[in-house]
C-alpha cells in the first residue's frame, strides 16, 4: 500500500518549441503559433514519489504521446476537429 494517495505524473521536461514543432510537423496545414512572452516562473511537477512508490514509468515520449492524442482527436472529431 503506498504511503500517499496523490501523485504527480510527468515525463522529460521540454521546451516549449519542442512541442509546437512536433505539432507542426502531425499537422503542417494547421496554423500554429507561440506567444513570445516569456515566462517568469515555470513549474516542474516532482514526480519521484510515483516513480519510487509504484513503479511508474512513462510508455510515451513527448512525440509518441502528441502523435496518439492527435489521431484520438481526429478519429473523435474528424480531421477539422485537429
């Protein structure tokens, strides 16, 4: 029985670009931009309380990941739901 009962989930940390260009190349008609206002305080989630009380261990990478739920939106909604 685990000694807490709530848990951040998280995977790598990356940059924002990583994931607009990521989402550029699933969806190249898609008009995709980025404020330039930077960010003064950034939040990173600890995840070492899920990794060392259950074992847990992300099955996707940030591609595998936004690729999946970018065919899950399309087969829910149809390509102009992406």
């Amino acid at each position: 029985k685990p000694k807490h009962a709530v848990f951040n989930v998280g995977n790598e940390h990356r940059p924002i670009g990583d994931y607009t260009r990521i989402l550029r190349d699933l969806l190249p008609d898609a008009d995709i931009s980025v404020s330039d206002k930077v960010r003064t305080s950034l939040t990173l989630l600890d995840t070492s309380r899920i990794r060392e009380e259950l074992g847990f261990a992300p099955q996707y990478t940030l591609e595998k990941g936004l690729e999946q739920y970018v065919a899950d939106v399309q087969q829910r909604f149809g390509e102009a739901g992406a």
